[in-house]
C-alpha cells in the first residue's frame, strides 16, 4: 500500500487532530486482517477500513480507472456532513500534505 508513509505521517500528527476535536478514519482496498496487522505493527492509532469490494471508494468517486483500488484521496468532512477539504490525486504519488489537512480544519 503506497499510502501507507502518508498514514504513519497522519499518526504521527494524531495528537494534533484530536486537539481539533477530529476523528481520523482512513479507507483502503486491502484486506481487513492485513491492515490490522499493519497497524498494530505501526502504532496507528485511527480507524483503517477496508473496502474489497469498493463501494465506498466508488461512492466517493476515488476508484482509479482499471485498478481495484482508489486514487490517494482525502476529504475532511464536518459534523453536518459538509466537505471542507478535498484532494483527489492525479497519481499515487499526488497526495494532500498533512499540514494542509490541519489548516483546514482549523479554518472551519
């Protein structure tokens, strides 16, 4: 999983993000047992949900075309459901800076 750097970045900021009251979930196309694994191994201490079967990344409109898998994508979602930030890369290398996730939540 490419993203996986980015995630250790966002565990190691967690703090940061429960000082603004967020709550951190993450969505991958692996395998439930396999991102327990990682994460237990990792320290992460958010949410990783696994999506196999990608309803929720086609929900969101993220699935990379031909893959079974999303594109790096983030949205940072208030409490009433509004999207104050979104990013959805153009590769899997194009990704939202994790500094800039944190001004958006402060600009709320």
């Amino acid at each position: 999983m490419v993203c996986r750097s980015q995630l250790v970045e966002l565990a190691e900021k967690h703090d940061e993000f429960r000082k603004l009251d967020a709550t951190l979930v993450a969505v991958s196309s692996d395998a439930a047992a396999d991102l327990a694994e990682w994460a237990a191994d990792e320290g992460i201490p958010f949410a990783l949900a696994s999506d196999t079967d990608l309803r929720a990344i086609e929900a969101w409109g993220v699935r990379e075309e031909d893959e079974g898998r999303s594109v790096p994508a983030v949205f940072v979602v208030d409490r009433n459901g509004t999207i104050r930030f979104a990013q959805v890369g153009e590769s899997v290398t194009d990704r939202a800076e994790v500094d800039d996730l944190l001004t958006a939540l402060t600009a709320r």
